[in-house]
C-alpha cells in the first residue's frame, strides 16, 4: 500500500519508517511511504506555506496553492489513493476504521499545522477527515504515524504471523488477556498456575475469562450484552454470586441485597 505523507516536516517520519515492523513492511513491499514536503511545492524565494487568517484572529493558516500542488503530486503517485486529513474535527479513529483503511488501494495523509487548512482544499480534495482523540496537538504528523501504523499491522504479511492481527481484542470487543514470560516468580509475585500446566484448553479458558474479567473492570463501556456468548453470560452471573457473596457476608456491612429482577 501506499503512504503518501503531506506534511512541512518530512524528517519526523524517517525515524518511524525506519525501524520495527513498519521497516519490515518497507523492506518487504507490503508498504511503500513517502513523505512529500509541502514546502518543496511552494511558491517564490521563502517558500511560504502559511499566511494570516481572513477575518482576523490569532494564529496562522496553511495556504491553498502549496497544498494543492503538494497533492497533486502526491495524486500522480498514487491516483486511487484515499484523502485523509488528520484533524480535530475529525471522526474518531477506531480499529474498525483501521480495517477499512488497510483495503484502500493507498492513502495520501495531509497533516495540518498551526490552525490547519483553507477550508477550500479540505472542501475539493478531502474524502475522509480523521481524529485519533479529543485532544489539541502541535501538528498531524503523529496522527497520521497512528492511522499507518495501526493500518500496516492489518495487512497480509506485515506480522509474520498471520493469525496475530485478526486474534486482536479490539475487533471482539474485548481487552487482551493478561500476558507472562519467564521467570516463573518475579519479586514474590507468580505466574497463574494454570499457563505452566501445559494443559491447552484450560489455558485458552482462563484467557478468555481473564479478558472478560479485565474487561468487566477496565472498560465496561466495551461490553455490549448482545454479544456476550454463553459461556460469558454464566462467567458474569457467577462473579456476581461472588461479589453478592463478599457483599453480604455476616457484619459485611454491604447494601441491601437486590430485589431480583437480574
Ligand atoms: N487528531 N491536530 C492538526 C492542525 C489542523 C487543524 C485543522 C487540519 C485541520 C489532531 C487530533 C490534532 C491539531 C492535528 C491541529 N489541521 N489531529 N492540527 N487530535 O489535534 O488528529
């Protein structure tokens, strides 16, 4: 796939290309990213790729005519490539979205600096603007290096192991088990006696739960009922005995018990 990257500092991106599994995937022609500096495609002896707003106000605005030129070229590389403009007005980046981002035929990623972009450019050559969350950075850089990353680890090949992508907890909207290695204690604390037994199934098992359980507790908002299995359902109804159980033990001092109804 390529990534075609528009952005005033092209030198952010090398040390990201250059290292890991986004290197392997450059050296294995699963991607091919370039980053096309706007500045090289701006007019006159400064080169200037900003201006002062219309209408007043603080803060500067990446100019038109740069950018245009910038993906015009960025267009000739790559003339299926999907637009994306990184910005806080965006919608939302999600693993969902990184899946259907990894079957583009290419993405060019404009990254806006300062208070971002004429609006005219975003209007004309933009199919999809991005946010990777509800907070204010200094540039779209780090975002689009998210939306690559997250979208190269989906495709054929770039893991090595195939499996590892599509076993991933986002898509099953659950969080990830917890994970061990060597040694088998560590500073007093042990490994779960189940993950040494050698036993598959009761390992497989007791990640399952664990990814429930981790998911109960860290991210409840994940948890839709309508797609919890029944082997969850009971995993959930029993922790509640439990909890039910340490709740009202005798001189607990717990709630009232629930009136039924569950
Ligand atoms: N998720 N920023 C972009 C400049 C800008 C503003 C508007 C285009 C349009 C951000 C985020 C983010 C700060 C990157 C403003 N460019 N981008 N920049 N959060 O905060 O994506």
């Amino acid at each position: 796939m390529n990534f075609l990257v528009l952005t005033i500092f092209p030198e952010l991106l090398a040390a990201f290309w250059e290292n890991g599994i986004m290197r392997r995937a450059v050296q294995s022609g699963t991607i091919e990213p370039l980053a096309i500096n706007i500045r090289d495609h701006a007019a006159g002896r400064h080169r200037v790729t900003d201006d002062r707003p219309y209408g007043g106000g603080c803060g500067m605005v990446m100019k038109p005519e740069p950018l245009a030129a910038a993906l015009h070229s960025a267009r000739q590389a790559a003339p299926d490539a999907t637009v994306v403009l990184l910005s806080p007005q965006g919608r939302s980046f999600d693993q969902a979205m990184a899946r259907r981002l990894s079957a583009a035929r290419g993405l060019i990623l404009i990254c806006g600096r300062y208070e971002g972009i004429d609006e005219r450019v975003s209007e004309q050559f933009v199919d999809l603007e991005i946010s990777i969350g509800d907070y204010v950075l200094t540039g779209g850089e780090l975002p689009a290096m998210v939306v690559m990353d997250a979208v190269t680890r989906l495709l054929p090949g770039a893991l090595g192991n195939e499996a590892s992508a599509g076993e991933d907890s986002f898509d099953a909207q659950r969080l990830d088990y917890a994970h061990y290695t060597r040694p088998p204690e560590f500073e007093g604390r042990s490994v779960p006696e189940v993950l040494l037994s050698g036993h598959h199934e009761e390992v497989a098992q007791w990640r399952r739960a664990n990814a429930l359980m981790r998911t109960l507790i860290k991210r409840p908002d994940l948890l839709q009922p309508a797609a919890l299995s029944e082997r969850e359902s009971n995993l959930l109804i029993q922790w509640r005995r439990e909890i039910d159980r340490l709740l009202h033990a005798e001189g607990g001092g717990g709630p009232d018990p629930p009136s039924g109804g569950g």
